[in-house]
C-alpha cells in the first residue's frame, strides 16, 4: 500500500492552511497590513519577520499574502501579493524583474536603471489600480550585494503624489543584516519587527501531527516516529529541519515496503540529513556555488586533511567544471564563492600568516561529513537543479 497520502505536503515550498502556534503573529501581520490591504491608506506599509532557521518566517509571510488577497477581495479592493528569494536574487534589478513576472505586468526591462524600473512598476499599479505587498525573503544576501537597495524601495515611492502602492515585508534570520543601512531608511523598516522564537517540544509535537495528517495516511505515522522526530528537532526548535526528517523517515520506510513509518527509520533519517545541508538549502545555492562546495567534499574525501587551501582548492574547482562542461570562474568571483558560502554558514575561512610567505587562506567544513554533502549535491546537479543561476 502507498503510506503518503500527498507528499508535496512535506516539499519545503508548500505552504498549509494554518501554522500552529504562529497564529498570533499572522494576525498582527493582518492588522499592521489591514488599512493598506482594504484600500483605505495609501501610505505603504514597511514590517519585518525575523527569526531563527526553521521558526516559520518563510510560511507565515506566504500564508499572510494568502490572506491578504482574500481580505482584499471582499474589500474589491485589487492586492497582490509577490514573493522573492533574495538568495536567488540578489540585486534589486533582479528582484524586481522577478516581481513584475509574478504580476504579469508586460514591463520591458532591458537597460533601465533599479530607479527606472521601480519607477515604471510603480506607474503601472497606478495605472491599473493595484496594490502590492512584495515579500523579500533572505534579504540579507540582497544587502550584502546592495545595501542601497532597500533605500531605493522607501524614497522612490515618496516621491509620488499619490503615495507609493508597494508595500514591502522583508524576511531574516536577525537584525545584524541592517548594520551597514542608512539610519533614516532603517528606521523606516524597523519599526513594525515580528520576532519569531524557537518552537519548544510541545510546539514541535503540534506541528509534525498536523503535517503527517496532512501527508499520510492515517495510522501510518507511529507515535514513537513522531517522539523521535520531536526529540531531534527540539534540540534548535527548528521545525523546518522535524518536517524534513518526517518526510525522509517516509521515504526510508517506502524503500523498505513498510506500512509504518518507525522510530528507526527516523534514526536513519537523522543519519542520512544534516542541518546545515537540507535540501532547500542546497537547493537555493547557485550553480556555481554548488561546484565549489562539490570540490570541497571531494578534496576531503581523497585527503585526510582538516582544512584546504583557497589555492588547492580552486585546482579541484576547475577540475568539477571539467566534469560538467562549464567554464570555471575566475579567481576574484572563486573568492567571492567562498565568502558567500561562508556568509550562509556552509564553510569556515581562516587567514593564517606564514611569515615571510605571507598569509593563506584555510577553508574546512564544520560539522558536515564530506561523504553527505557530496551524495546530496550530486544529486541535485545530476537533477540540473544546479542551473537556477549561474552567480
């Protein structure tokens, strides 16, 4: 028999129709966003959702645009809501390219300026009387290529007569993201700031039973599985990490034919997934942040080595793109990998001084066996998941 009922019900993109334990929060996101969404005010709206990995910021913003369109309607008021992974695109020029596809909006974008561009989408919801609530996720990795850009989203639309019709929710782990932003822009998005705190062992039972009804058939999912799962979770109150060990726990017990999905094919889970390395994580890496992080695993997989050399490394690189037929990137764009990936906690770089041979640079994996993040990232790129974009 098949024990999923829907397994999309646990891909890291679906959204359900409630989010136990965060219904405060989504209904003080309505109402900060209530008199924008119902036509009333034309001032935008500027809030923040902040919290740790797996404390549902990404969920809860996508169920609030959800609602969002709902209120409007019944308002006839026209509200749209469009979200963008700033991981993937990290530029304003990008993210607002990839907004104006989520309207449909027809704007020609070729060789217009970020101000240009946010200009014309602007006119555009004039034109046709929309309102939009644009929902910046990871927009850390957007200020560190940009830190101008969320200047450029609060003073264009001040500008206007009217008032703007964009307003913006942006989405981070922290508040540390803002450090390098003007004090005037800052305040203006800081000040509406919804924090999520870790969920606690209670708040991680609630949720793994409501999305294993969502995703299996009943009776499948035992109830030493889910004390598992909650036990290993609650360890970071990520359940973003507990529905991916469901899911996992699931295809171990498929494999095997099994009718019950068990506390050992958590345990095998738990084996097979690691934080650092879930599947959405590696999922949002470039391509070539992908091969990078590739050579690594292989380097220390034929080396018994705690650390690699940027140097040695880089040989290891050119030989990955080898293998799949791309051109490796110059040296200042390797650097520029290596940082990023730092930046998202994948890789440690430490700076050494040699004395008279100057300084190096030392990469290692934290916590991360090589063998699983090889086995995880050839999966995805022999997928072609690996082609979203080429940063």
């Amino acid at each position: 028999m098949w024990i999923f009922r829907d397994e999309d019900k646990l891909s890291p993109e679906y959204v359900p129709s409630r989010l136990p334990h965060r219904e405060e929060e989504l209904d003080h996101l309505t109402s900060l966003f209530s008199s924008f969404v119902s036509g009333r005010r034309t001032a935008p709206v500027r809030a923040l959702i902040a919290g740790p990995t797996g404390t549902g910021k990404t969920a809860l913003s996508k169920l609030f645009g959800r609602r969002a369109e709902e209120l409007a309607r019944e308002s006839s008021t026209d509200v749209r809501f469009a979200y963008v992974n700033c991981r993937i695109h990290r530029t304003l020029f990008s993210v607002l390219k990839r907004a104006i596809e989520q309207l449909r909006a027809g704007i020609p974008t070729r060789g217009l300026s970020n101000e240009e561009l946010l200009h014309d989408l602007l006119d555009y919801l004039e034109e046709r009387d929309v309102r939009v609530v644009l929902a910046l996720d990871e927009v850390d990795a957007l200020l560190r290529e940009e830190q101008e850009a969320l200047y450029y989203l609060a003073r264009v639309g001040e500008e206007r007569r009217g008032g703007s019709r964009l307003s913006v929710l942006l989405i981070s782990r922290g508040l540390e993201a803002f450090q390098g932003v003007d004090e005037g822009t800052r305040t203006m998005f800081l000040t509406n700031v919804i924090n999520l705190s870790e969920y606690d062992h209670r708040q991680l039972r609630d949720i793994v039973e409501y999305r294993a009804s969502e995703a299996f058939h009943e009776g499948v999912v035992t109830e030493e599985a889910i004390e598992a799962i909650v036990d290993l979770a609650a360890e970071r109150g990520d359940a973003r990490y507990a529905i991916e060990l469901l899911w996992r726990a699931g295809k171990f017990a498929e494999q095997e034919g099994s009718q019950r999905v068990r506390a050992e094919h958590v345990r095998k889970a738990a084996a097979s997934v690691y934080p650092a390395i879930r599947r959405e994580s590696l999922h949002y890496l470039s391509l070539h942040e992908k091969l990078v992080l590739l050579s690594l695993a292989r380097y220390f997989l034929s080396n018994n080595a705690p650390s690699v050399t940027a140097s040695e490394l880089s040989r290891y690189y050119a030989m990955v793109c080898e293998e799949h037929q791309v051109a490796p990137r110059a040296s200042t764009r390797f650097w520029e990998i290596l940082q990023r990936l730092e930046d998202q906690g994948f890789i440690r770089i430490r700076v050494k001084s040699e004395g008279i041979r100057g300084r190096k640079s030392y990469i290692t994996l934290p916590e991360v066996p090589a063998s699983i993040l090889e086995r995880e990232l050839t999966a995805l790129l022999k997928r072609g998941t690996g082609q979203g974009h080429h940063g």
